[in-house]
C-alpha cells in the first residue's frame, strides 16, 4: 500500500510503500496527532520511517489495490 505524507516546509511529499493495513495506519496517524511526538511507519522493506508530528502537513493512504501495467486500456 503506497502512504503519501506532507511535511510541512519541504517542497515534495514523503511516498513509501508499506505492508501495513490502511487501519493501523490510520492508528497510528491519529495516535500521533493525538499528542505522540512523532509517526512511527514501517515501509515494506523493513526501514523505520520517523516523522515529528509537529511537521506533518497531511497523509494519505492508498489503497491495496495494485496498480495496472501496460497501455492495455488505451
């Protein structure tokens, strides 16, 4: 699932790709914006991603959907 994650004062979105459920996701979003000082994410490759809460600016998740390949549907 591809996590996409605005940072305020940086010009470009954090993107990973995590095997996290969108619902813990979701958790520990809300626990972060709840007074945690920072989001905790694992990406699918098993690296830590650390994030203050004081910088976060949006998140959104995606879906698990997997993406087409290919000019197929042109």
């Amino acid at each position: 699932m591809e996590i996409t994650i605005g940072v305020q004062n940086l010009p470009r979105e954090l993107v990973l790709e995590s095997d996290q459920t969108p619902d813990e996701v979701a958790t520990a979003v809300n626990a972060a914006l709840a007074g945690k000082s920072a989001l905790e994410l694992l990406d699918s490759r098993g690296r830590r991603v650390i994030i203050p809460t004081a910088s976060i600016g949006f998140v959104e998740i995606g879906s698990e959907e997997q993406r087409k390949v290919g000019f197929g549907g042109l």
